[in-house]
C-alpha cells in the first residue's frame, strides 16, 4: 500500500459554554473541557480516516492558562501534526470565539484499528511546511518518550 502524504490543517469546532458545563465555580469544568478536547482531537483524526477505525489512546496534558463563563462561545483548532505507524498525534488549542489567546492548549494521541481494536498501519506520513508545524511535530515525536 502507498504512503499518504499529509501536511497538518486546521479543523475547527465551536462550542457554547452552558449552565450543565460549569464547576462549583461557575467557570468552564475541566471535566467538560476534556470531553470537547478529545472530540475536537479525534475530528482532526476522522478528517483522515475512518472514524469507525480510530480510538483515543492518551491525552497528553491540556493547560489552562484562562478560566471560561457562561454564554461564551469557544473554538477548538485541532490538527493532526504527527503520525506513527498506526498512532495520529492532535495538537488541540481552545481559545474564546471572540479573542485569539488561547486559554487551553495541549496533545492527545490516537489510534488507527481493525474491528477487534489491534492497532493497524494507517500509512500515512506527516510532513510540517511550516515552522511552526515542525515544531509541533518534534514535540509531538517526543511524547512517545515519555
């Protein structure tokens, strides 16, 4: 089977941040914010392959910088910027629709499987054009290190 090549793009989801999301606090769960950030992970996974055939192996951190409220609309940028053998890595970021600082940011890895769930080759291969996507790329590669 051929290699795919992929160069990483951006997938973008949005969210509005209702009464059932908040904490004690009143701010943005960090349960809920989890959930939306493997979902946003995972489309950037599917917008590759089936998404029958992906499941979410690990996320790597995510980090708050910012609480979020009620009523507030959030964008989830995700992108595939790196890819093993049967692993895809997110690079997921979380910032208010309204403002680019970003209040979440961080990696979940996913893998490719065949119907009994056992990893299985994707062939496809990552390529950063930008710098900045090399950069996510090393750092991405670096995970399965640690």
């Amino acid at each position: 089977m051929s290699k795919i090549i992929h160069h990483p793009v951006d997938n973008v989801t949005m969210r509005l941040i209702k009464s059932e999301d908040l904490n004690h606090h009143g701010t943005l769960f960090a349960g809920r914010t989890a959930e939306w950030f493997v979902e946003s992970g995972f489309i950037a996974s599917t917008s590759l392959l089936d998404p029958k055939n992906v499941v979410c192996l690990k996320v790597h951190g995510m980090h708050f910088t910012s609480p979020a409220n009620p009523g507030e609309v959030l964008k989830f940028d995700s992108k595939i910027v790196y890819t093993g053998r049967s692993s895809l890595v997110a690079y997921i970021t979380i910032c208010k629709a309204t403002c680019p600082k970003i209040l979440v940011e961080g990696f979940a890895t996913f893998i490719h499987v065949d119907e009994e769930t056992r990893p299985v080759p994707h062939n496809i291969v990552t390529e950063p054009l930008t710098e900045a996507d090399r950069l996510l790329y090393e750092q991405a590669a670096n995970l399965k290190k640690s």
